[in-house]
C-alpha cells in the first residue's frame, strides 16, 4: 500500500499554511504511528508554535498548536 505523503511533506515544511484566521492549527494525519507524535512536536516547536498537542486517535495523529 502506497500512501501519497506530499500534503504531510509541505505541512512540514511550512507549517504556517495550517493555521486559521486565529492563529490555530488543527491538523489530522492519517495513517500516522503514534511514534511519530514527538518529532511533529519538535517541529512545531521549532517554529514557533506553542500550546502543541499530539493526540492518538483510531487512524492517525491529531496535531493542535496556536501561534
């Protein structure tokens, strides 16, 4: 099973595309391991984000942050 990964690719490189007109993030990743819950943290972080939150849920990975 293949997985088309560009959208999570330019999410990571520019998270600043997510976020709404009050400066929140709220982002569900399919398919993600719970693993993976700490590096998108480290990433969010990195840039500036804050009040970063990784939950599991059945299927992916639910990303909140605010900037």
């Amino acid at each position: 099973m293949q997985r088309d990964l560009a959208p999570l690719a330019r999410f990571l490189s520019c998270p600043e595309s997510g976020i709404d007109h009050n400066g929140e993030l709220s982002l569900f990743i399919p398919h993600c391991p719970a693993l993976a819950g700490p590096l998108l943290l480290f990433r969010l972080k990195r840039t500036g984000f804050s009040l970063c939150r990784a939950l599991i849920r059945e299927g992916g990975i639910l990303l909140s942050a605010r900037r």
